[in-house]
C-alpha cells in the first residue's frame, strides 16, 4: 500500500476525534432516545441482516458504537472496530453505561489483523465506511479472514453515484472510479452539525459497485443480494427533500438517481 497513504489516514483519524464529541451531543444522533432505548439501527439493515441473538458480531467503522450496542441490546456479542481514538473511548463509556457486554478495539481495519484474534457470524459495516479505505482488495480479504465459515457480511452504504456529485448536486466532480489517488476536500462543520466549528482537509476514495463486489468475490465470499434504493433514512446531504414516507431524497432527482446500496454474502 502507498506509504502516503498513512499521512491520509492520520489526518481523517485527527478529524473524526474533533466531530466525534460534537456528533455525540447533535439531535442527528439523538442520544437521549438511544439511551432510553430507541434503537439506532434503520428498517433496512434490520431487515436484511435478520435475527443475531446468540451470535459473535464484528462492527466495522463502528464510529461512537450506537449501532453496536443497538446490535447488542438485540442479544449479539459485539466487538466494534475504529479508527477514531475519541469514538472508541466514547462507545466504552456508552457501553458501561447501559450495561452491555461489547467490546471495542482502536484500530485501522488494515491493521486489524494485529489488534484482533477469532472468527465472527456476523460482520457489519455501514453508512460512509469504505470511502475512506483507498484498497478494497486488502478490505475484502481481511472481512474473509474474521468471517466464520458460513458467516454472514452485510454492508449497506451510500451509492457510489452521489460521490460523483459536488456537494450541492448540480453537476458531475468525481470519477465513479477509484483511481486511487485521494479525493482532497476541506469540511467546514459536519454532517451531523453544519455549524460546528470543524475545519479541517479529508482525504477519501471513490468505489464503483463493480470494485465492491469484485473484490468481496476475489476474497471467497458468495454474493447474496445487492439492492439499490432511490433514497436515504439520513438528512446527511445538501439539497434534499424529505418524502412522505419520512425519507430523503436529492430534489429534483427524486426518484433517479440511487442513494443507498447493501450487499449481503456468504463466507
């Protein structure tokens, strides 16, 4: 991998602790409901992930650990993965405060390997993960190797078509492709804050459906499904319009364009 590639990751880790303490206390995240229960998970990936009581579940990218703890109040042994120092010392605390049993590792994903030991029945990732990861192959191959025989992966994600867009969604930017060299933007506050005094230079990468799949099959997993669906259960983008079905949806794309995709597989 690019030896470049660490400064990239360092300066995301450095962001994602400072929007980290302001996602916390944001109504995006709503954590008096979660606390009191409310889950954080969405109707699709509920859905499509089905019943994990009684099993061993790996969070990818798992952020401050809403949706691992949600997976754990739901009876899963849960083990969260991230980057982010200031996310993972947050999901401990959120963990002992509601008196579960999940675990959290700070960690790289690439680095996974060597912070981490076991097989899981479940692996998770979702909602803005692997635009931050520039290699797939090594992605998919270390999701291969914490899967159990049999297990199930199952990401669900924004599509790769809105990574196209600039960020008010009035022409094409990006390449659909990875072309491996870093999309570099500045961020000013956060999605879940747009006001927060946050500013600082990101670093991503942009992956076709074809480059996911590829490189999930290329690691011996067996596709199950992947779905498209033409809106988002997050207000996270400019330029939307919620629907009455409580969704959001790009406007004057409604309806064209996808926004959200999930794959399920097989290990």
């Amino acid at each position: 991998m690019n030896e470049n590639y660490n400064l990239y990751f360092e300066a995301n880790r450095s962001l994602w602790n400072k929007k980290t303490p302001v996602h916390i206390d944001s109504a995006f995240y709503n954590m008096p409901a979660f606390l009191s229960g409310k889950t954080s998970l969405n109707a699709i990936e509920l859905e499509e992930v089905g019943d994990v009581s009684g099993k061993t579940l790996l969070h990818l990218q798992c952020h401050f650990g809403q949706d691992s703890l949600s997976w754990a109040r739901m009876g899963a042994k849960v083990t969260g993965v991230d980057i982010s120092d200031e996310a993972v010392n947050q999901a401990r605390q959120l963990n002992t405060q509601l008196g579960l049993d999940a675990s959290f590792v700070r960690a790289n994903i690439y680095d996974l390997k060597e912070n981490l030991q076991g097989q899981f029945d479940v692996i998770f990732t979702s909602y803005g993960t692997i635009g931050w990861l520039p290699d797939l192959t090594k992605w998919a191959d270390i999701i291969a190797q914490f899967l159990k025989p049999g297990g199930t992966f199952y990401i669900v994600d924004f599509h790769p078509v809105l990574w196209m867009f600039d960020e008010e969604f009035t022409h094409i930017k990006y390449s659909y492709h990875n072309t491996q060299e870093p999309i570099v933007s500045e961020s000013t506050g956060t999605y879940a804050d747009r006001d927060a005094p946050i500013k600082q230079v990101e670093y991503g990468w942009n992956h076709g459906l074809g480059e996911i799949i590829s490189a999930l099959t290329a690691a011996g997993l067996s596709i199950e499904f992947l779905h498209e669906y033409p809106y988002s259960p997050y207000n996270c983008f400019a330029n939307t319009v919620q629907g009455k079905d409580g969704y959001w949806r790009i406007k004057n794309l409604e309806n064209k364009i996808p926004m959200l995709y999930s794959i399920r597989a097989k290990g």
